[in-house]
C-alpha cells in the first residue's frame, strides 16, 4: 500500500461525503476515524465504507482529533501517510499525484499547497529544490498537518504523534517534524481545499485556546533545549515560540478583566517562555518583553500597546 489517507471525523456529516470521495483513487487507503459524533457522521462513513473498497472506519468516544489521528496512524498500512480533515478535499487527480510522487522522490514528508475554499493565494508556498533544513529554515511553512505527506517510518521512528487533549495540536508537532526531517520534496501544487466556515474547532471562540497555546509553547522550548542545537534553528523555535504566546495572548484579548487578570497571573509563572522574548534577535520581541516589565506583567495590556506600533513586525 503507497498511500494512507487518515480522515478524523467528528459532526461533520454534511461535507464527510464530498471530503471522502476526492480522496478516492490510486493505490490509496482511506482511514475514517468516528471521534464520538452525535450527528449522522459515523452512519455517513459506515455507508461509503460499504460502496467504496478501501475504506476503514474506526469509531471511538470522543477524544478530539489529536486522538483520532493518532490512531487511524496506528491502523495505517500506507508507506506514507496524508491526513485529511473531515470538512475538506483533495483536489482532483491529487490521490494518484501523492502516490506517483512519492515513488519517484522518496522522502520524509512531501509539501502540498492549498487555497481556502478552491479560490484565492495559495498557502504554505515553500522554496522549490529546497532540503529540509532549507525549508525549516525559510519560516514560510504552516505548521498545519493537512499539508505535508508524510514517510509513516519518518513517523514512527521519531515517535512523532500528536499531543492528545489540545488545540493546536498541529502547532506542536509540524516545528519538531520539519526539524527533524532528513529529506523532503516540495512541489508547491494546489492539492488541498480548505473549507472556510464559522462554527469549526479552529475558528470558534475558547477561553482554553489562549492556555492550550502556552502549552505548545513550552513543548517547543523544552524540545529547543533538549535537542537543537544551531543557532539557527534555535532561532526557528524562538520565533515560533514568541509567535504562540502571542496568538494566546490575542486570543484573551476579547474576554473579561477577570480572565484576562487570571491569564496575566499564569503567563507570569512562564519565566522560560518570557526569558525567550527578552533573548530575541527579532526587535519587535524584545520590545515586547520590554512592555512587560513597564507594565508590571499585563502581558494582554502590553501586547495590545505593542500593536500600535506598526514598524515593529517580525
């Protein structure tokens, strides 16, 4: 089997059959993995399971999909493996495309671009020819799952999975992947739609995103520390890091003084996180740390004031 394609499914009933069906075709298997839903979902999947060979539908209580890929990665047959989200497509021919491709450039992961919803700029363009320390480097990539194929060896023998319970589980993993990637390909062509809608996991509004964010954080630095050590891919994770504490803080930023009173309390207990923000190469971090010693640790406060300054960006 050349290709797995891992689809983690949970109340997405009304796009689950459109997103299936563009995975079709080529020497590819298809993993539905029912993360509890409480919709037809799971009926859906057991339906296109019975007129489509190739197709393996996994049910479990509903454990988010960090959980629910991981386990379809547990099940996969595929040399390599292309998760896919239950509200998205492939575009077409894209099935044969990744199973052709890999054979002929064999590789820890393959980078695909997308566009939102079939139209508009494509993302997570990356150097062409470029190796992976290249790419990592660069910073142009997206630290989304959906958009990288790949090797499930490179997987497996890195213990690479994803962290189970939080958001941005794909923040968390893509940094230490590409990192440590010994080869890669990157072609730059449009072979993911992403579906843009209000109401999914990543666009809804949690208070638990702003502290799930921190948590990221500090897997990436405890990974920096414990296992990188050029400078210039330390830089990366600095960045990186600075980056997610910053969307956590913009995150808070809509919520009541009590909440943001009670995250200013938890972020300052981060000293390795704000230590990161003051030994910045990037002004605009250093800056920020600056702000929050003026403004006694009102991260939110001082994250808010910094935005006024337009020059400073990373």
């Amino acid at each position: 089997m050349t290709l797995s394609i891992i689809i983690p499914v949970y109340n997405t009933e009304a796009w689950l059959e459109m997103c299936v069906l563009s995975c079709l075709g080529g020497d590819a298997e298809i993993i539905i993995v029912n993360d509890g839903s409480t919709d037809g979902s799971h009926a859906l999947a057991r339906r296109l399971s019975a007129e489509h060979p190739g197709i393996t539908v996994l049910s479990q209580e509903n454990a988010g999909p960090s959980a629910a890929r991981n386990a379809g990665l547990r099940v996969a047959k595929g040399d390599y493996v292309w998760f896919v989200d239950s509200d998205d497509s492939l575009t077409d021919g894209s099935v044969e495309w990744a199973c052709a491709t890999v054979k002929e450039h064999p590789c820890d992961y393959i980078s695909v671009a997308a566009r939102n919803n079939g139209t508009g700029p494509l993302r997570n363009v990356l150097p062409e020819n470029a190796g992976p320390a290249e790419v990592f480097r660069s910073l142009k990539w997206l630290d989304c799952a959906v958009m990288y194929i790949w090797r499930r060896g490179f997987l497996q023998e890195n213990n690479l999975r994803f962290m189970v319970g939080i958001f941005f589980e794909d923040s968390e993993l893509i940094p230490r992947a590409l990192y440590m990637a010994e080869s890669c390909h990157v072609t730059n062509r449009p072979s993911y739609n992403v579906l843009v809608r209000g109401g999914s996991i990543t666009r809804s509004r949690n208070i638990r995103k702003a502290y799930d964010r921190i948590t990221v954080a500090e897997s990436l630095l405890s990974f920096r520390d414990g296992s990188v050590s050029e400078e210039a891919d330390r830089r990366v994770f600095s960045q990186r890091i600075c980056v997610m504490v910053n969307r956590a803080l913009l995150d808070i930023t809509p919520f009541g003084r009590q909440e943001k009173r009670a995250f200013n309390s938890f972020l300052s207990g981060k000293k390795g996180l704000l230590e990161v923000f003051r030994r910045s190469d990037i002004a605009r971090y250093r800056f920020e740390h600056l702000l929050f010693r003026l403004l006694g640790g009102n991260y939110v406060a001082a994250f808010r004031l910094l935005n006024l300054f337009k020059g400073l960006k990373p």
